[in-house]
C-alpha cells in the first residue's frame, strides 16, 4: 500500500511547527465534521485528517513517519482508528474553543458605568479658568459589607449545584460518542457563590447610591462642548468593582458684549460720525478691565481694530488670543438748524454741496450672467 501523505492531507510544510499543525487541523474539523457535512465522502476525508493529525501530533510517531517507518507498529488494535490515540480534546477545541479546563466562575465585581455632568460658565471662567464644587448623584462602595454584599458576619457560601465552577456540564451522545458542553450554572448566574444573607444596606449589590460634592479645577481655554474627563470619580461597580470615570461637558453662556469665535473675542463698537472723521480716545471694555483705544481720523464703518492678547487663553498652551473690536460709525437722523447750518457751511467748505457719488463694481446675478452669455459678452 502506497504511504499516505499525512502533511499533504493537512495542508502543512514538513518542517511545520506543532502549533501550526494544530491550527490546519481545527480547521479542517470545522469544515468536515459529520455533524456539519454528512456527505459519505465528507467523512472519510475526516477520518483521514484524524488520522494524520493523530501522527504528526506525537513526536514519537512523527519522527517513525519522517524515516519511513510504521508509525502504528505495536501500537496495538486501537490505532489508526477511533482508539485511544483519538484527538477527541483537539476536536472539542476546533468547535468550542478551550475545552482542556473549566471556566473560571464570573466575578461579581464589575467596573462602574461612566456618567456625563453639564457645567455651565461664563465667559470669563472659560477664558481663564475656575475651581467648582460639584453635587454628583451616583454609587459608592458600600461601607457595611465592603462590596461583598453579604450581611456584617457572613459571606457568599459555595454553589451545591455547581460546586463552585460557576458551571455546569451536560453529556450528549454524537456521532463521536459522548459529548459534554458547558452553561452557565443557573442557581448562581456563572459566580460559583450564592449571597443567602444579603447585606441590608445595599441589598447584596455591594454599592449604594449617594449624592456628594468633589471640587474640580476647569482649565483655561474649554470652549462650548469641551468634554473633561476624571479618572475613577464615576460610579463604583456592582460588587464592589472599579468605579467609571466621569466627563464633565462645558456649557459656554452667552456674553452681553463680546462674541467668541475660537480663542478670539467679537465685539461692535459705534462712535458718533464727528468722532470718526476728528479722531477720538474711547474707554472699551474687555475681559481684563477697561481699557483706552485710540481712534484714528477718518475712521470707518467696518474698521477693525485689534487688541492683542486680550482674546481667550489657549487651551493647554501659552498665549491669548486677540479682541477684535468692529467699528459702527453712526450718522445724525436729524440736526437742529444750528447743527444744519455748520454742516451745510461743512459741505460747502468740502465742495460736496452735490456730490457726484461714487460706484463700486457690483458682483452680477446669475440671470445677469446667463443674459450676458447668450448675448456673446
């Protein structure tokens, strides 16, 4: 009988590693177990594959192989079939994962959830930052039973149904023969512990819920939807678990006088029209105080001046930025006589008794576009 070409059959190097082999076969059971493809050919070539895992798998066997010899010789009747050399473990592992050892039963302590508080300021306190003191509803380690959930001289005593596992096992029969699978034990919930006595306090969840006050810094520069995280001050977790963080969302108000845009401050200034045209000091106000602008003769409407510095601090790094101030330069609706008369003599003096006026070039619409187009300009 011609030798069987048992790395061939699994699809690996002759030089493969154990670990490789392994992993060809799992493969291989997955796609050509019986339970998955009853075809009559789909089960000889798993009894192949078995059996050529079953070799290469033993180092004894593999070595006999690779010079040429029997690896099933004295191995007695059992071999080269379903006996005792059978990968059934490898087999469990390709369908169930880890089948060797027992899941470890769940822990109670689990970590907290994370909560989410609003806190609003004003401008000043976003540009420069504040200290606040904040009332936080949420849960704290229970300090009756310190987490464990168990009443003051008692403790979690060990399932009897699953004996601690946290699971429990059930046998099937397959066309391998008996098959066991494992579920979560269901008087326990996967634990391996039951709490007969729960804590009063907490009812056995090992945290209760509490309002208190934590003192936190807010740095210079957030903005409206700045999100600040601290680290473990959410809530703590059930059984006693790792408390969640939590996120402080920056709420900006809205300013009388200035309008942020970034780490800039916005704001419109109107001056009489004999200030603009002589030139003035103005007294403006800003974030540090008040402050002295001068206004420059023939100033106009839309001018902007910039005081720099006087803007926001920049988040986590050095430096403000700039208040722009906007100038709106006011015309007079009515004059007395007096003010008409000097403002007529003003004209006079200017040569603009009729002014011709001055046009500047206008963007065109687009109907104005498209007659253009058709009429070849």
């Amino acid at each position: 009988m011609a030798k069987s070409d048992y790395y061939g059959t699994l699809g690996v190097r002759r030089d493969a590693s154990a670990e490789e082999i392994k992993k060809a076969y799992r493969r291989l059971a997955r796609e050509l177990h019986p339970d998955v493809n009853p075809d009559p050919a789909t089960q000889e070539r798993f009894k192949e594959v078995t059996q050529a895992y079953e070799v290469l798998s033993d180092p004894g066997k593999r070595q006999m192989y690779d010079l040429g010899a029997d690896p099933y010789a004295g191995a007695g009747a059992g071999a080269g079939g379903f006996g005792a050399g059978f990968p059934f473990s490898d087999i469990m592992d390709a369908f169930f994962g880890s089948a060797g050892g027992a899941r470890a039963p769940r822990s109670r302590a689990r970590r907290g959830r994370n909560a989410t508080i609003r806190v609003e300021l004003d401008l000043r306190e976003a540009c420069f930052g504040t200290t606040r003191e904040l009332m936080v509803d949420t849960a704290i380690l229970c300090e009756v039973c310190q987490g464990s959930g168990a009443s003051a001289g008692t403790h979690p005593d060990t399932c009897d149904m699953c004996q601690g596992r946290g699971e429990v096992s059930q046998v099937t029969r397959s066309f391998l023969g008996q098959v066991m699978t494992s579920r979560p034990c269901p008087q326990c919930g996967g634990y391996g512990t039951i709490i007969r006595h729960p804590c009063q306090e907490c009812s056995g969840d090992g945290r209760v819920r509490t309002r208190r006050t934590i003192k936190v810094r807010i740095p210079a520069g957030v903005e409206d939807g700045t999100h600040i995280q601290l680290a473990g001050e959410g809530e703590v977790g059930p059984g006693g678990g790792p408390p969640g963080d939590l996120f402080l969302e920056i709420v900006e108000k809205p300013h009388e006088i200035f309008e942020r845009r970034g780490d800039d401050l916005h704001c419109t200034v109107s001056i009489p029209m004999t200030a603009a045209s002589l030139g003035t000091v103005l007294t403006v106000e800003t974030l540090d105080g008040k402050e002295e602008l001068d206004v420059r003769p023939g100033t106009q409407s839309g001018q902007v001046i910039p005081l720099y510095g006087k803007g926001v601090q920049r988040l986590n790094e050095t430096g403000r930025g700039d208040l722009l101030i906007h100038f709106n330069v006011e015309t007079p609706a009515r004059l007395d006589p007096e003010q008409e008369d000097l403002m007529r003599e003003l004209a006079r003096l200017r040569g603009e008794e009729r002014p011709p006026g001055k046009f500047a070039p206008g963007q065109q619409g687009f109907f104005s576009r498209l007659r253009d187009a058709f009429n070849g300009r």
